[in-house]
C-alpha cells in the first residue's frame, strides 16, 4: 500500500505502491513529462531514508492541467532494484527521460543492464556551469547533488510553487491558482514545510530533480509552455485580436 508517512516507521511495510493521478497522453511529444528520483543504498543502511519518484505534467497543447504531479512512488523494498524498475516503468509509461540523485551508482547500472540508457536524463550541464565554477564531475547521467546546485535546486522550487496556473472565481473575485495549490500529495507538502539540509528530504530530493531536469530543458531548446504559448499568439494574430506596436490585424 502507499506510504503517506513523511518518515514512516521502520516496522511498517516500506513496500510502497505507485499512486497515478493522471494517465499520460497518448499524443504527447517525448518528454512532456519531468521524472524525478531520489534513491537510496542498496544495503541496509540505518535510518528510514526511502526512495521518492516523482512524475510531473509540463504545458502539454490540447491538455487542460499542466505543471503538476501526475504519478509518484515512495518506498523502500528489500531490494532497491525494485524500485530501479518502478522508475523505468515510469519513465517508459510517461514517454519521458528521468533524472536521479547519482550519489548512488545502482540506478545507472540498472538501466545499462535493461538496456535502457535512453530514458536516463544527461548530467544537467548547463544548470551545472552556471552555478558551480570549474565544476569537475563527469557522470553522464543524473545529478550529483553539491551545496551550490542545492542553491539553484531551492531557488527553482520556490519559483515553480509560485507560479500561476490558473483562476477560479470566488463572489466575483477572481483567485489565482498556483502551482502549490494543486499539489495534493500530502508527504511532499509536508516535506517542503518542514524542509531543512541538516535533515533528510527525500520528496524534496525528487521534487529537485524534476525542476532540474525542466530548467535544463527550457536552455537546451524551447520550452513546451512556451511553444504553445506562441501558438496562441499566432493564432490570435490569425484572428485580428492584436491592434498595436506588436501584432496588427490582418
């Protein structure tokens, strides 16, 4: 069964099941979706640190939701294979590349021995240039997780909660819904509220991965959010909408 615990006990059963919020699209380009892991030894360590997946919904065009949690895993199986496959799955379900905490090298063995490379994302390189100076880690896949980039990592987050997704009215009154606002998994609202570096965060972790693996993309080539924003500016350009300095009617 899932783990709504944020730190469960070690006598419960750290299986752990995937919770899916929405199914993926069929029609969706490749990597319309962040996937974010946070793994962890494969021995038993002490201490109840579990792996977290998260799966994240960017702007999809047709798609009524976007920038949102649409599937995740907490868990600590006897074997953190188990959860290695879980990730793939996720990745394969969501047709998307995932990014994980590469502290611990078992993820990246697991896909190589699937032969599943692909669906790993690179080492955020640009995200690492621009905040870590003469950085010299060479890992391919994954991030490996420093002072600086935990920095960039809590910046992003604060700024993606923020943001605005969309309005409801209340008595006239309209209110913006943000990003935080539709999150409905308890464990990481509760991990952000309590989040501190001194202690462990594994949600949070995940969580990071996938702003990473977002703000990598948004650099690398143009973001979907933004492409369907253009979309609509063209098509509002089409429609004779705009009348001043920056679009004109046709």
């Amino acid at each position: 069964s899932p783990l709504y615990d944020r730190i469960p006990k070690m006598t419960d059963n750290l299986d752990g099941a995937v919770l899916i919020y929405e199914r993926p699209i069929e029609s969706a380009p490749p990597n319309s979706y962040s996937i974010g892991y946070d793994p962890y030894a494969q021995d038993k360590s002490k201490g109840v640190s579990i792996a977290s997946v998260i799966v994240r919904k960017k702007a999809i065009i047709g798609s009524y939701t976007k920038n949102k949690i649409v599937a995740r895993y907490r868990g600590r199986p006897e074997s953190a294979d188990d959860v290695n496959e879980i990730f793939l799955l996720l990745c394969k379900l969501y047709n998307s590349k995932g990014m994980y905490e590469n502290m611990f090298r078992h993820p990246k063995t697991y896909f190589a021995n699937s032969k599943s490379l692909n669906y790993l994302a690179m080492q955020p390189d640009n995200i690492i240039t621009k905040h870590i100076k003469d950085s010299g880690v060479q890992r391919i896949y994954g991030c490996h997780m420093t002072d600086e980039l935990k920095d960039a990592g809590e910046t992003y987050i604060k700024k993606n909660l923020g943001e605005v997704v969309d309005y409801k009215w209340i008595d006239d009154e309209r209110i913006s819904i943000t990003v935080l606002d539709q999150i409905d998994d308890i464990p990481l609202l509760e991990d952000l509220i309590s989040y501190s570096r001194k202690t462990n965060h594994d949600d949070v972790m995940s969580y990071m991965m996938c702003m990473f693996q977002e703000e990598e993309y948004k650099i690398n080539q143009r973001d979907p959010k933004e492409m369907e924003d253009v979309s609509r500016q063209l098509l509002d350009l089409a429609r004779g909408q705009y009348n001043n300095n920056k679009y004109y009617n046709i």
